[in-house]
C-alpha cells in the first residue's frame, strides 16, 4: 500500500481489515464501511497521515463553506461525504419546518461524522477535539458530539437540534436503501409507507439501528411515518448531490 494510505475491507466472519488488522465491526449504526456499501462502495483507501496542523476558522460562528472545507479536508471519501450532505439537507428541511437557524441546523448536519473516516475508533471525541482546535462553538460542539449519544458519547440530546439529529442520522441511511432497491433508484417518489415495509425486514440495511430511530422518534414526540416522511422531504431537496434523483 501507498505512504500514509490503509484500505478497510470486509472481513468473513464480524471483522473488519483495517491496515491489514482484523477489527470487530463498529456497532455505530452507519460505520464507514456500511456506508460505503450503502452508496456502491465496497472498499476505499483513506488519507491515515496524523494531523499535525489545524486551521483556525475566520469566525465565532462558522459558515457554510468553512464546514464543508474542513469535512474535505478529512473526508475523501465519496459516500461519507454524500452521507453527510443527505443528513445537512435533511436538518436544513426540520429548521425550515420548526421555524429555527437552518443554517446553524445545517452545518451542524452537515460536519457530524468529521472524525469518522480518519478516526473510526474515536468518533464523536476526535471531532469535539478537532472543532474546538478550530474555534467552534461549544454550542455546536455539544449538538454534534449528541448524536453518538449511548453509543460513542455520553452526552445526551436535549435541544430539538440534538434530538432530530439524533432521530435521523441513522434513518438517512435506511432511505438511501430503500430508494436503491427501487426501480427509479431515486428518492423523489420515495414515501415512508415503502420504507416503513423495509423497516420490519430486520435483514434489510442490517446495518441500521432500528432503536436508536426509535429512541429519536420518542424524543420528538412524532410518529414514525411523519420522520420518515420529513426525511425524505429533505433528501429531495439534495437529490441530485446525494445521487439519489434518479429519472422520478
């Protein structure tokens, strides 16, 4: 393998390769590796040089622009990237609806999984270490560091920021599934009664943590088919972005 560069790889029996070492398979929901699988990615190479310098961002409260710089500059990663623009337009769709920051909303969507390529093992602390060397607000930190809540963080959602982060991260990923098995392979005619039937099928997107959705949607006191259909509303909007627009 190339300087610096490592490849993840499914293992045969629970295990990843990674570096050419077996690791158990991270049980947080969408790891890299599903999420490759998920966008038609089954292996990758990832950028491994250790960080050595961070770049300061211009303001208190950081841009659209400057979030999508530094998940670059981390993330090369196709489908991490397309993951992280499905969950941006999604969050951007609930501010709209709740009457709140959706740019705050989006950028909070939009750089959630950070670390995850470079740093698998340490999610969610490895990305509050990386935004707080970059001047983020703590604000923000905290909203992003949630969404790992029971699983890689124990800091629980309370905003309705955190808690629809929360809810939808890992539902994004079940309607990228369901949208793919479909003829359109799209998700603008994608409706929740089609990924609800999914839902019951535990064998389908495996990798989804059904509990943690659950969790999210008792949080916001919806119902299930009302956060899925919200989803998929705000994956319309970044259909085109996510590859998911299909010839609906």
């Amino acid at each position: 393998m190339a300087d610096g560069q490592g490849e993840a790889a499914w293992g045969t029996s629970g295990q990843v390769s990674l570096h050419g070492e077996a690791h158990p398979l991270n049980t947080y929901g969408f790891s890299i590796f599903t999420m490759g699988q998920i966008y038609g990615y089954s292996s990758w190479q990832f950028n491994s040089k250790p960080i050595t310098r961070e770049k300061k961002m211009s303001s208190d409260i950081p841009t659209r622009d400057q979030a999508f710089t530094l998940l670059k500059e981390y993330n090369k990663n196709e489908s991490l990237i397309k993951h992280a623009l499905a969950v941006e337009g999604v969050m951007r769709y609930f501010a709209r609806k709740r009457g709140e920051d959706e740019e705050k909303w989006g950028v909070i969507g939009l750089i959630h999984d950070l670390d995850y390529e470079r740093f698998p093992e340490e999610h969610c602390r490895k990305t509050e270490e990386i935004l707080q060397k970059n001047s983020w607000p703590q604000e923000y930190i905290r909203a992003v560091v949630s969404h790992g809540w029971g699983i890689c963080s124990d800091v629980e959602p309370q905003t309705e920021l955190e808690k629809v982060l929360y809810a939808i991260d890992e539902l994004t990923g079940l309607v990228v599934t369901t949208a793919l098995v479909r003829p359109s392979k799209s998700v603008m005619d994608l409706k929740a009664k089609s990924v609800k039937k999914k839902w019951k099928n535990k064998k389908f997107a495996a990798g989804v943590d059904r509990s943690i959705i659950e969790k999210g949607v008792e949080m916001l006191g919806v119902e299930l088919t009302e956060l899925i259909t919200d989803t998929i509303m705000g994956m319309r909007e970044v259909a085109d972005e996510i590859g998911l627009k299909g010839d609906a």
